[in-house]
C-alpha cells in the first residue's frame, strides 16, 4: 500500500469510527433515525478505508457496496455476514430518510449498531494487519 492510500484509509476510519460515536449519542436520546444514519456512515467510511488499500472507489454509495462486495467479500478477506451489515445499513439509511411514514424502533437500531460495529472493527483490524 502506498503511504498515500495509508493516509487516505487510517483518515477514513477516524471518520467511521467519529460517525459510530456520533451515533451512540443519537440512539441514547433516543433519535433512531439518526443514529441509523450516522451508523450506516460509520460503515460507508470503513468501506471507503479499505478501498482505499485498493486504489478504489465511487462517487455513488452503491457502487462503494459493490466494490467491497467486489474486493473483500468475493475474495474471501472478509465474511459474507459481517458484510451485510453495510448494504443492510444502506437500505434502513434510505428508508428513514427518505421513506414517509418509516418508522425505526430502538430494536432496530441496537441491531444496526452493533453490525455496523462488528464491521467497523473488522475494517480496523483488517487495516492493522496491512501496516
């Protein structure tokens, strides 16, 4: 990996990591459709980081969930299961945002949270074993 891209993905995580703390504020006052947002970008930037390690990447959120579908899920770097949590998170994000009469419930989000933060760390810890 070049020290670019190191910048470039070690930057993305500090902003997926930010975005999941962000959202722990939100879902404890109890803001779900918030906190829902503020998980799913939590995931999009470790996504991000890791493209980055590729030389990858979209200017659409669904081509970025193509992309680590592309790189990590198809190549076996990652679990097909602790990917989901990124196209699941997508999904809700868009519903709650844009959806009239969506509502999410506290269970959702407590499931939303903690996919995403199993992905998040999976993303870390991914990064870690590059350096």
């Amino acid at each position: 990996m070049s020290p670019e891209a190191n910048v470039l993905a070690k930057h993305r995580m500090e902003r997926a990591e930010a975005a999941c703390k962000e959202g722990d504020l939100l879902a404890d006052q109890a803001a779900c459709r918030g906190a829902v947002n503020r998980y799913y970008y939590a995931a999009f930037h470790a996504a991000r980081a890791l493209l980055a390690t590729r030389n990858a990447d979209s200017s659409r959120h669904a081509g970025v969930i193509a992309l680590f579908q592309q790189h990590f899920v198809k190549t076996g770097d990652f679990s097909s299961d602790v990917a989901r949590a990124l196209p699941r998170s997508f999904e809700k994000r868009l519903s709650s945002d844009y959806s009239d009469f969506v509502e999410i419930t506290q269970d959702e989000v407590v499931r939303i949270k903690n996919d995403v933060r199993s992905f998040v760390a999976a993303c870390r810890e991914y990064l870690a074993r590059l350096e």
